[in-house]
C-alpha cells in the first residue's frame, strides 16, 4: 500500500498526461541529485550553491515566473507536480528552502518589482545565481503584522533600515531579503512603531553585502538545510528604487502573495505525509510480530487505511485550491484552507508514523524524529492553524456572498 502520486492521470482530475510526465522527469531529477546528499545538507544545516544551480537548469526555479525573466511560465499543475514531489523526498529543510526561494519570497518581485528589481534580483533567482530570503517575522511580531517596527527612514534617494528580523528561512545562505518595513517612522526597537497599523507596511529588497546587514543562526531544531537565521539591519542605506511597489502597499502584497505561499506549503505537506506514509509502510512489511509483520494486524492495516484516506482527501482539497488559486489568485478561503488541513494531516500523520515505528522511531538521528519536528513547525510557519482557521470563517462565512 502507497499512496502513489505518479499513478495514472485519474487520480486527479486536474491533471493530464503531460503532468504526470513532468512527475517523472522531476522525480528522477529530485532521486538523482538531491536525495543522496539531502540528509547531509539537513544536518550541516545548509543547501550548497550547486543544486541551486541545478535546479534552475530544470527551470523548476521559475515554473510559475515570466519568460521574460527567464521562467518557465507554466501552468499551476506544474508547480503542483513539483511541491508534492519535492516534498516527498522527505527533507523539510530543503523542500521549504526551495519553496520559498521560487514560491514566497521571489513571488513578491513577480508581482510588483519594477523592472528594474526583476533584472537585479528575480532573473539571477530564477537561474540560481542569487538566493532570496523572506524577513517579516520580528522577536515582537509574528502572526499580527500590525505590530511590526522594522522601520526605513527616507533620506534623499535613500532609506536607511533599522530592524530585527527572526526565523528567516535561507537567511544562512541568501544574497537578498524582502523584507517588511515601515518607511518614514522612527525605530524604537521596542514594540510596534508608532501609529503602527497594516496599512502602513513596505516591502524592500535588502542585500545582505550592506553594511549594517548581520546575518546570526537561529537555532530552530526544525528544517535545518533552510540554515534559518536571524537579520538584523543596523542604519542600513538602500536605494530608494529597492522599494517593492508602492510606499505602504506591502499589507496588499502580503495578503495577495500569501495565498501562493499558503499553497505552496500545504502542497509540500501533503507530499511529506505521503512519503511519511510510504517508510512507514515498508516498516510494518518487514517488522516480525505474533508469527508474522505488523502489516498483517488489521488495527494497523485499519489505521493506515485512514490515514491515506486523510491524506487523499487533502491532496485533491489541495489540488481545488491550486486550480481556484489559477483562476482567482486572492483564493483566500481555498488557499488557507488547504495550508490548514495539509499540515496539520502531515503533522497527524509523522506523528502516528513514529510510534509505528516502535521504540526505533524515538532514537536520537532517527528519521521519523526530524519528521516530526519539521512537520510540527509547518503548522506554525506561514501562518499558523488558528491564524488559518480565524481566516477560514472570516473568508468563508462572513465576507463569502455564497453564505449571507
Ligand atoms: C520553521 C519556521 C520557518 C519560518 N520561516 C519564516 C521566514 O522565512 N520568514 C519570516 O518572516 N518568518 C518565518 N517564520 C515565522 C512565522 O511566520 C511565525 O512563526 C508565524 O507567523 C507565527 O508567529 P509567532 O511565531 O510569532 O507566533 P505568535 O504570533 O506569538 O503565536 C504563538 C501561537 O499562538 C497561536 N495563535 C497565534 N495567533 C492566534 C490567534 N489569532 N488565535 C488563536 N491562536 C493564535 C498559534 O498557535 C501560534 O503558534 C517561520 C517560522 C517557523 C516555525
């Protein structure tokens, strides 16, 4: 019993025979040039320059971006195809490296770099030359962005950034950060800025050569290979032109882009929960017990029935999000549910997986370990459940015209 995401093109409806080739060129890609090495980059806590390189010569950097950046511009189901894959390798580190590299942070300069942002920044990210960073998350300022106090002071053509920012995913290795400011505000460094509200929230491209840019690790025990770091910008001087879109829209460019994030990371948990699944599995058939494996005792045959049950039924909620997402990208019911459910399934999931693993799946270095800790952390990271669920009623039920 697996939970194959390669089988025929029945088992969603959204996608066609050319997807499921895509699958199988970039299963073959992800076994051949990342799996061997993955476990090392987890625990060396870095993802080296080569496989960025490499992944971009398979354009899997830029499937959603623009040609005229270098992207592949294909349909959502590529991106889809490849989340889910890159997610059942089995590395949380390196799938959220990536994914926020091609789907979090660059998506801001797609949406609203100027062009010249998109030539300096967005064209080398997509060819793997330049690493990005996404840096909103403050030590005083996670779930509400009302309270962020990272602020930008203008001066002449310029904007001098002083801030802290924390948990910053690729933060060990990535040459810029999109990071969330307030321009014009004097920086207390103590809480919210004064009068700080959503509205008046920036986006700038920061690159980490400024002086005034210290990059420290951060030592979450969750998706090392991302080498997550703390940012902090001491007077930092940047091109006014580094601003991404207009002065005070970053608010509308958060919620627009976190629908693509939101996607992005339940797409991933649904591909970990099914290589979660698939280990697991392979455990029970080979674990002797009582004259027989453990895969033969119909409690867990029964109990791994319903999680790939679960799991199904979260990969085609995930797959409806990604089709409304293509056709609406303010799919902000649909996105967020499908963040919700896929990663808090995934979390379930690498959860009941350990303990069917016996004592095995407890010892220090066991994979089942990591997976939990990274499955874990993806129900806080980009959003967390409650925040998703307070969305969830929000868009679903009392601004939905459906349901008035
Ligand atoms: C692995 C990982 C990677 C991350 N990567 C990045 C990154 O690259 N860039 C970046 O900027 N940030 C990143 N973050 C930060 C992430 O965005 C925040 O952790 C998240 O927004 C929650 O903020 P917080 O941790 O400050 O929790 P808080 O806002 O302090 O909330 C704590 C807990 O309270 C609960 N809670 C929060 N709000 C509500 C509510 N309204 N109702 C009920 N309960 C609530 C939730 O359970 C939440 O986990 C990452 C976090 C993790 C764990």
């Amino acid at each position: 019993m697996t939970l194959d995401l390669a089988p025929a093109a029945t088992t969603s409806p959204y996608l066609t025979v050319e997807h499921e080739a895509f699958r199988e060129s970039v299963r073959a890609f992800l076994h051949r040039e990342m799996a061997p090495h993955a476990a090392q980059w987890e625990r060396e806590r870095t993802m080296p320059r080569p496989v960025w390189r490499k992944l971009a010569g398979q354009g899997l950097l830029g499937l959603q971006h623009a040609r005229a950046v270098g992207g592949e511009e294909k349909d959502i189901f590529h991106s889809v195809v490849f989340l889910e894959e890159l997610g059942r390798l089995g590395f949380g580190g390196v799938r959220f490296a990536v994914a926020l590299h091609a789907y979090m942070a660059t998506s801001y300069l797609a949406s609203d770099g100027s062009h010249a942002l998109k030539e300096r920044f967005l064209r080398p990210a997509v060819a793997g030359e330049l690493l990005a960073g996404l840096a909103i998350t403050e030590p005083q300022a996670g779930s509400d962005l009302s309270r962020l106090s990272a602020t930008a002071r203008e001066e002449g053509d310029e904007l001098v950034v002083d801030g802290e920012k924390r948990f910053v995913v690729n933060g060990g290795f990535a040459d810029f950060f999109v990071t969330a400011v307030r321009v014009g505000e004097a920086h207390n460094g103590t809480g919210p800025a004064a009068g700080g509200a959503r509205r008046d929230l920036s986006l700038c491209v920061i690159e980490r050569e400024r002086p005034g840019v210290h990059v420290s690790a951060n030592d979450c025990v969750s998706w090392r290979a991302s080498a997550m770091a703390d940012v902090s910008f001491q007077g930092v001087r940047i091109p006014r032109a580094n601003l991404i879109g207009r002065r005070n829209g970053g608010f509308v460019q958060i919620m627009k882009n976190m629908q693509l994030e939101r996607l992005a990371a339940g797409l991933t948990a649904v591909g970990d929960a099914a290589h979660c699944l698939e280990i697991t599995w392979r455990h029970l058939k080979r674990r002797g017990a009582f004259d027989a494996t453990l895969s033969t005792r119909q409690a867990l045959r029964h109990r791994m029935a319903d999680l790939l049950t679960e799991v199904e039924a979260t990969r085609q909620l995930a797959h409806y999000a990604a089709w409304s997402y293509a056709r609406d990208p303010l799919s902000i019911t649909a996105c967020s549910m499908a963040k919700l459910k896929a990663t808090e399934v995934a979390r379930t999931v690498a959860e009941e997986c350990q303990r069917l693993h016996g004592a095995d799946g407890f010892r220090e270095g066991a994979a089942l370990v990591q997976i939990v800790h990274d499955a874990q952390a993806a129900t806080v990271a980009a959003g967390a459940s409650e925040v998703m669920r307070d969305i969830v009623v929000q868009s679903g039920y009392e601004e939905s015209h459906d349901h008035r």
